[in-house]
C-alpha cells in the first residue's frame, strides 16, 4: 500500500511538472545553429530550418500587414512572405544597408523569410554549452527562446525559430482544419 500511494505522489508531481507553462518550452539540446545578428545581440537557430541565406531586396508591400512584415518576393516561383526579425523583436532601428540579409526558413512546410542585420556564422553547440533560458519580461515571448547557448566568449540567445513563425500573432502559417 506504500508503494502504491509513492507512485501516486510520484505521478501527481510530474503531472503538475508537465502542466507548468515553462514545461511548454523545448529543453535545450545540442546541434548546429545559424547565429546572426540583431542590433547588439546574437541569436542562433537550428540550421535545420534554414533553407538559404540571400541578400535583402526590397520586397512588395502587402496592404494592411503587420508593420514587421515587409510584403513578399517571388523566389524562383515561390511567393515568400518577408518578416523583419529586427522589427518583430523590438529592435530601436532597423536600417538596410549591404550587410542586411534574409534567412529564408522552411517552417512547416512553408517557405518564410526573416530580416536579419547580418549572419554570422554556423556553430556546433554541445549539449552542456546552452542553459535553460531565464523567465524574463522580453521583447521576444520567451516561450520561443529555447535556451542561451554559450561558445568561447560569446553568448547566444537560441530561439526556435518554428515555434516563433507559426505563431498565431504572425499569421503566416495557418493549421489544417
């Protein structure tokens, strides 16, 4: 009878463990990330997700859309609607200039652009190198951010990138009905 009443409080504690809203999040894992660069911060994203790297042109503008999204271009046949990342996370200004690029990303089975400042590089994060993202009031809702990858002496703030443009506040990727 012991036994089964410490499986019961074994039960309930990792229920309540899984309900918590931080549960929600990804536990950070290792991997290889494309790190780039959003005013004076580095962010990472699984390299897995990104499709290509291009330089950034001016898109076509969509009427009445979210001041982060800049409109869309016609990628090789593709409409591709264009965010800009930098907007979108609450950066002060977001000038383009020649180092301004777009990631293009395939997010659930649709192709999406992101507006970065510049791309940096792509990383191999171990396991132990990224730490559990602090819970903070944030530009960004830190249920995107996956974790703070650390290298030498750089610190990145690792988002998923998925989880951020499928969003409902986004309203580019729309679930099957």
């Amino acid at each position: 009878m012991d036994m089964i009443a410490e499986a019961t409080h074994v039960a309930a504690h990792e229920a309540a463990r899984l309900a918590a809203p931080h549960a929600l999040r990804a536990t950070p894992v290792g991997g290889e990330y494309l790190t780039f660069r959003i005013g004076a911060e580095e962010y990472g994203i699984d390299i897995l997700k990104v499709q290509e790297i291009r330089s950034y042109e001016a898109p076509t503008r969509i009427a009445n859309a979210a001041a982060f999204i800049k409109g869309v271009v016609n990628l090789r046949g593709v409409i591709v609607p264009i965010v800009d990342l930098r907007i979108k996370l609450g950066c002060e200004s977001a000038e383009y200039n020649a180092f301004t690029v777009v990631i293009v990303l395939n997010v659930k089975g649709r192709v999406v652009g992101a507006v970065v400042d510049s791309v940096s590089d792509v990383l191999e994060l171990a396991g132990d190198a990224i730490k559990p993202a602090p819970e903070l009031a944030s530009a960004i809702d830190s249920n995107y951010i996956t974790g703070i990858g650390s290298a030498a002496e750089r610190m990145l703030i690792l988002i998923d990138i998925e989880a951020l443009m499928a969003s409902p506040e986004m309203g580019l990727v729309y679930a099957a009905g």
